[in-house]
C-alpha cells in the first residue's frame, strides 16, 4: 500500500497541513528514520503544530524499557522535540492484533491502536511495513512516508 504523502525535510512539504487536516491538527511522528533523520524539520513543525493548539504524539517501536524511556526523553529534549506524549513499543503486542497479522506486524499494532486512540491525523513514518499496517486499520488516518534522510 502506498503512502498518501511522501515528505522530505522541506518545509514547503508540510506547508497547509493544518487547513487540511484540521486546525488544531493532531500529529504522530516515529523516531527513528524520521525525526532522527531530520530533527530540526521535526522540532520546528511540532513547535508550530503545538504552538496552534495541536498535538504531537511520538509513537516509536523503541522499547518502554526504563533505561530506553530515559535515554529516548533526553534524546528528544536535545534535538528541542517538543511533543504532547511519547509512546514506546511495549514488551508485550497488544491482544487486539487482528489474527491474520504475522509476529512482525503484531509487534509493530501498537502503532495503529495509538493513531486510532488519539485520534491522529496525521501520522509520519519511513517503515513501508508501519505505514501499510496504519493505511489498513487506522481509516482516516493520512499516512506520510517520511523520504528524506538527512541528519
């Protein structure tokens, strides 16, 4: 399934979004290969979002382990990601993964289950596997591929 929306660290690509989307729009980015890709792209929009009213949600398959949770928050505050709530990959998949999803999509279900619980709008990722998953079970969601890997 392909993504609604490639973006790159161009600020142009994310130009609108808001009337799109909704204003206050309701964001989710993944971390790595996305906001560790370009984290002065990502901070600067999730300042603007947060800055009208939004909300950003950091929805990474790090793991919720203590010592990754701190390493992960402080990582966050030196790039200046300002963020509504971080959501780390649980140790255990969530139950609601629908049977016919193999081990490696149930792993990654919680992704879905956080763009439906918090009601995400828009949600930037650079795993094809993560935005099928989303495209799939999360309807309404514009899924973005995030194409741009420049630290």
């Amino acid at each position: 399934m392909k993504p609604d929306r490639r973006v790159t660290p161009n600020p142009g690509d994310v130009a609108g979004v808001d009337s799109k989307y909704g204003n206050p729009l309701r964001l989710g980015l993944d971390i790595d290969g996305t906001i560790s890709s370009a984290p002065a792209f990502f901070s600067a929009w999730a300042s603007r979002v947060l800055s009208r009213g939004g909300e950003v949600w950091i929805v990474s398959a790090r793991s919720d382990e203590a010592i990754i949770w701190n390493f992960t928050k402080e990582e966050l505050r030196c790039w200046g990601m300002d963020h509504t709530g971080l959501i780390l990959q649980p140790a255990v998949a969530p139950a609601s993964a629908p049977e016919e999803l193999d081990w490696f999509q149930k792993s990654i279900w919680f992704k879905v289950l956080v763009c439906r619980q918090k009601n995400i709008q828009v949600f930037v990722d650079d795993s094809p596997a993560v935005i099928e998953l989303v495209r799939r079970y999360a309807r309404g969601v514009a899924v973005w591929e995030f194409a741009g890997h420049h630290a």
